[in-house]
C-alpha cells in the first residue's frame, strides 16, 4: 500500500510539473504611479496598449503640444520637399509681437527650407515657423485664408487619427477660444507622427543651427535652436514636445524606447516644469516595468 501511495505522488508532482504549474514565480507586482499633472495618459508605442490613465478624456489646453499636429499635417502633404525654400513675412513678425509668442527669431525677407522650419518650431518652439508652414501648406488668396485652411486641415486629420476629444483653433496652441485636446487623443497624435522617420529624426534632436538665405542672397547662420525638452537622453526618451501658458501649466508629449521597449504618452496642466519632469521620468520608468 505504501509503494502504491508514493508512486501515486511521484506521477501527480511529474503531471504538475510537465503542466509547468510550478515553474513559474507570481509576477511582481507594479505599483501605479501618482502624478501631480491633472490628465495624463501612457501606451506601449509597439502594440497600442493602454499601460496608465488619469482623466485620459478629459478636454484641457494644449500650449504648443499643438505644434504636434503642425508637422504631422505638413509631412502629410503628398509630393513634400523638406528643401523647398519659402520667405519669411512681414505677417510673421506682427503676429509675434502682437501675441508675445515664443519665435525661433526667424527674419523678415531671409528664404528658410521647410527642413529648417520643422525644426525651429519643433525644437525652439517658434511660433514663426508654425506660422510660415501654416501660411505655405494652406490655401487661399490671403495669410488669414491659408492659416484658417491649414487648421482645417488639422481638424481634419484629428478626425481621420480617431481624435474625438479634440479640436484646433491655432496652428500653434495660443489658444482663439477653442483649442483642446486630451492626453489619450495627443498620445494617439504622438504615435502616428513617430511613424515618420523625418519627424523622428527632428524631435530627438537636442540643437540644431539653420543657414538661412538673406534677402540679398548671403548665408545667415542663426542662433543655435535648443529643444525645450531637457528630458532627451534620459531612459530612452527620444522627443515629442512640451508646451506650457498660463492657463494651460506645464504639458508634455513624450517617447521613450530601451531596450526594445517603447512607451509614449502625454500629461497636461502640470503645476510646474519640475513636476512636470517628474511625471513623466514616473510614468517612462512605470512603463518599461510593466511592458518587461
């Protein structure tokens, strides 16, 4: 009876084992994060999948996360040539006095590569040359019609992302009224403007100097263009762009891939720039924690 009931145990602990029941150790549990921003969202970048949530589809401001979709509808355009050269206008220049805007210091009359405006807005957050890209991708017979046309051509690339907590009013975020979006909407935005190897390439870039052409045909070297993101380098983080304003706080749009693991996201209306910070390096490493 007892050789009976030990070979009894011995089968049962080999049918255990083969089934792998016991090979395997409980995961560790991953503590979710607190952050100080009131919305922010996180996905793998690789499959899509939601990794963290706050007040993910709740409208907030956007600041200059706006200029986001900027370059995603100027690289959208068919037939694009980033060294297609266009001149910088008397409009630009009136527009940024008239609404203080942050300007990558682009002169009047100087011709500057829509290669080079890309990065002036993506990396020194120039509301000229969001402007200048807005003005020469839109159409109509004036600087208002194309600037209007070109938002509408962002409101309408919104839709076709599934952006459906989201509308433009400015190619630039200084708010008309009517300028939101969500930090689940912008991820997806992020995630689809990543897909471009140019935009890739400008986002993670950390300073970038242009040689623009004067009006009399000479080679004006500009001032080094600094990325406003200081978290590049940091854990993989490869982009996307800040914003902040007054109502709007502190926001981020963010990337990061290490070691084969890519997670994106965005938070909104942080109450500071080092909290801001905060968040997000929270979420970065949260993230590769819960992909592993």
């Amino acid at each position: 009876m007892r050789v009976r009931r030990a070979a009894a145990v011995v089968l049962t602990t080999g049918a255990v084992l083969a089934s792998g029941a016991l090979t395997a150790a409980p995961a560790q549990a991953v503590t979710t994060p607190s952050i100080n921003a009131k919305g922010g969202f996180l996905m793998n970048s690789a499959n899509g999948q939601t990794l963290f949530s706050k007040s993910a589809d709740t409208k907030r401001l956007t600041a200059s996360t706006t200029k986001v979709m900027t370059a995603k509808v100027v690289l959208s355009q068919s037939n694009l040539n980033l060294d297609t050269k266009v001149t910088i206008k008397k409009e630009v220049s009136n527009y940024i006095v008239a609404k203080g805007a942050s300007s990558a210091n682009l002169i009047v009359g100087d011709k500057v590569t829509v290669r080079q405006l890309l990065y002036g807005m993506m990396l020194k957050s120039g509301c000229d040359a969001a402007m200048t890209l807005a003005d020469k991708f839109g159409t109509g017979t004036t600087v208002n019609a194309r600037v209007k046309s070109f938002i509408g051509k962002m409101n309408t690339m919104a839709k076709s992302l599934g952006m459906t907590n989201t509308h433009f009013d400015s190619f630039d975020g200084i708010s008309n009224g009517s300028n939101y979006s969500t930090p689940r909407d912008l991820t997806k935005l992020a995630r689809s403007a990543m897909g471009s190897s140019t935009f890739k390439t400008v986002v993670k870039t950390k300073s970038y100097t242009a040689k623009t052409i004067t009006k009399t045909g000479s080679t004006r070297t500009m001032a080094a263009w600094n990325n406003t993101n200081t978290l590049l380098g940091w854990n993989g983080t490869l982009g996307v762009k800040t914003g902040s304003g007054t109502e709007a706080k502190y926001c981020l749009v963010f990337a990061a891939t290490l070691n084969g693991e890519s997670v994106i996201g965005t938070v909104l209306t942080a109450s500071s720039e080092a909290n801001r910070t905060a968040d997000v390096k929270k979420l970065i490493t949260y993230g590769y924690a819960r992909i592993s």
